[in-house]
C-alpha cells in the first residue's frame, strides 16, 4: 500500500504533457487496491510569478475540473486546493531551517525561472522547492507520479526528508518519484518542453480538428528529411507520445517502419492522432459534465480540503513535537 501524492499548477487549460507525463498515472494510481491518492492544485506555487489576483480563482477551477475530466473520482482520492489547507506554507517555513542556500541555487528550474521572470525575482521563487516538499511531507507521501522535470525538486525534498529524521527523530517516510513512460514530452515546436507559458501545447480540450492540425505541424526526427529515408524513434516526440496513448503492439510496430523507412511521419502522427483521440474523448465528455455543473468541482475540492486538513493535523502536532515546537501550556520549563 502506498500512500500517493501529486499536484500541478493551476497555469490555465492543462495539456497533455501533463496528462501523459502525469495525470495518467494518477488515476492508474487511484485505480490500483490499497492505494491512498492525494491531489492538489497547488496555488501558493503559482504566484511565485507575476499573476492577475483577479483571474486566479477561474484558473484554479480550471486546473480542479481539469483533475476530474481526466478521470480521478473525489469520492476515493482527496483533490483539493493548497491554499485551502494552512499547514503547507506552515510547514514550508519549517523545512526552509533545514535547506541549504547551496541547494537552492542548485535547482535548474529556479535558474531558468528567474532568467525568464527577471524583474520579478521573488524569494518565493527560491523557496519554491521547499513548499514542495512541505505539500508532500504534510501527508507523509511515499509515492509521487511525476514528470522528469521535476525529479530534481524530489530529489531535494527526499535530502530535507532524511535531514529531518535524522536530527528529530524519524516521522517522515522518504518519499520516491514516480516516472511515467513518457516523462518529458517536448512542444510543438521542438525546441522546449511542452509547457503553457512556452504556448507549444495541445490542451486536453483541443478539438479532434485541432490536435490534427496541431500534429502535422509538429517536429519530428530532423534528420528524416526524405520520404522513405530511415527515421530515429529515440529522439523523435511523436514517438515519445506513441509510448504514451497507443499499444505496446502499436509501439513495436511504428519503431520497427520507422527504422526501416517504410512508415512516412505523417501516416505515423495520424495514428497517434487515433490513439490520443481515443484517450481524450472521455476527457472532453467529462469536461462538458462538469461545465454544465460546476458544483460537481466546487464541493469536491471542499470536501477534499476538510480530508486534507485532518491528515496535516496530525502531521502537524507530530512536527511540532519532533522540534520542540509544543503547545503554550507545554512551554513553561520544569
Ligand atoms: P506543473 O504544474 O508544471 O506540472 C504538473 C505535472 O505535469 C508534468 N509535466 C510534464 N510531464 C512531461 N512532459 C511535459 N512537457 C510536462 N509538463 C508538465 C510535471 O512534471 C508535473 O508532474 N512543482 C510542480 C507542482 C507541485 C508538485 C508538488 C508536484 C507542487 N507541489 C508536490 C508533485 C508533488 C509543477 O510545477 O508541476
């Protein structure tokens, strides 16, 4: 039995870089017996750069509904909204004692970040991986589905976990990434990862008419310049997506012609246009369902917040305890 625990930001529509760098593996997740799944749309995260107050409710709700279309059900995992639940900046302010300055330079999204958000270098932005681990240390989370870009934030919140075991006594289980079999799904434009602020998506609710288009025009192996001419799946995107939506059958299939010549790149993108297709129709059905009735979104993320919030309870006085932080009654020296 794992306890399970992932979130996303609430960045606008989602895409399937999400989807199938993650999202998939949350449900999977939820599906397996035994499974505890948490989910959480992380919104103290989000304002670590430059954002409208007033559009932020709408993109949380977004981000909410975008969990349940992909298929999480409310009643078995707790989906929530961070800044429903206090305890993760709490917690965070905790965790930031116990990292090094050193180990936040380290981090290659916080490079990046704060060379594209150059007038906004916030100290939030520094201490982001931090409220990362806080959110996954809070319900004492062993398994955390993931894409790669993330790993390294992991990686650090695994060191903050063991510093903390190790000087207060162990009350956190080390906490392990979960990678899927498309873990970084490049944009459209073949240059960076496929990721909102970079507008090189497909979103979920793309049109069938639209991801086609958006297909064709994608990159594939630059140096399959010729039709017929042999192909390289390993560093082809189209491919990396194949693992993602279509059978291990398919898979075998489309590296085997690809090698070979025999499969031209755009018969392969129309069979991966199936195969998404046929992964994201009941997606876009729910979506419709939850548009309709946006309740279905607002009393779960309520619901999930109440869940939450018992489980950091606790967490919390088992913290408080470890560090020496007791209650005021408790603080008069004997
Ligand atoms: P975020 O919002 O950037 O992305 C949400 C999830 O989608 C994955 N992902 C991708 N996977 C493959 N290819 C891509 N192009 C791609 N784009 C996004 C991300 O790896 C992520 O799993 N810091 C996190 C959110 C977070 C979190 C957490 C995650 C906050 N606290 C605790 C896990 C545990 C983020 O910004 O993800």
């Amino acid at each position: 039995m794992s306890r399970i625990f992932s979130g996303a930001q609430p960045s606008g529509a989602l895409h399937i870089g999400n989807f199938y760098g993650a999202m998939q593996q949350w449900v999977a997740l939820e599906k397996e017996p035994g499974n505890e799944t948490i989910f959480c749309v992380v919104d103290a995260h989000a304002i670590t750069v430059e954002y409208e107050a007033k559009d932020l409710p709408k993109r949380v709700f977004e981000a909410a509904a975008g969990y349940l279309a992909a298929g999480l059900n409310p009643e078995k995992s707790i989906v929530f909204i961070q800044s429903d639940v206090k305890e993760h900046m709490e917690l965070s302010w905790y965790l930031t004692t116990l990292t090094m300055m050193g180990e936040l330079n380290r981090m290659t999204q916080f490079k990046e970040k704060s060379e594209q958000h150059q007038e906004n270098n916030n100290a939030g932005l520094f201490t982001y991986p931090v409220l990362m681990a806080a959110d996954i240390l809070l319900y004492k989370a062993d398994l955390i589905p993931v894409g790669e870009d993330q790993v390294q934030h992991l990686e650090l919140a695994r060191d903050i976990c063991r510093r903390f075991n190790h000087r207060f006594g162990k009350v956190f289980p080390e906490p392990k990434p979960r990678l899927s079999s498309a873990p970084r799904i490049m944009g459209l434009d073949g240059k960076h990862k496929m990721s909102k602020s970079r507008g090189n998506t497909i979103d979920l609710e793309d049109s069938p008419k639209v991801i086609e288009k958006k297909l064709k025009g994608a990159f594939t192996d630059p140096l399959k310049v010729a039709l017929g001419s042999p192909g390289r799946p390993e560093v082809c995107n189209i491919f990396t997506l194949h693992k993602a939506a279509s059978s291990p059958e398919v898979v075998a299939e489309v590296d085997r012609d690809c090698r070979s010549g025999a499969l031209p790149c755009g018969t392969c993108k129309m069979r991966l246009r199936d195969a998404m297709l046929a992964d994201l129709q009941p997606v876009q059905e729910r979506y419709v369902e939850l548009r309709k009735k946006p309740s279905l979104v607002t009393e779960a993320v309520a619901q999930g917040a109440e869940r939450a919030r018992a489980i950091a309870k606790s967490t919390m006085a088992d913290v408080y305890g470890a560090m020496g932080l007791t209650s005021s009654s408790q603080k008069v020296p004997t």
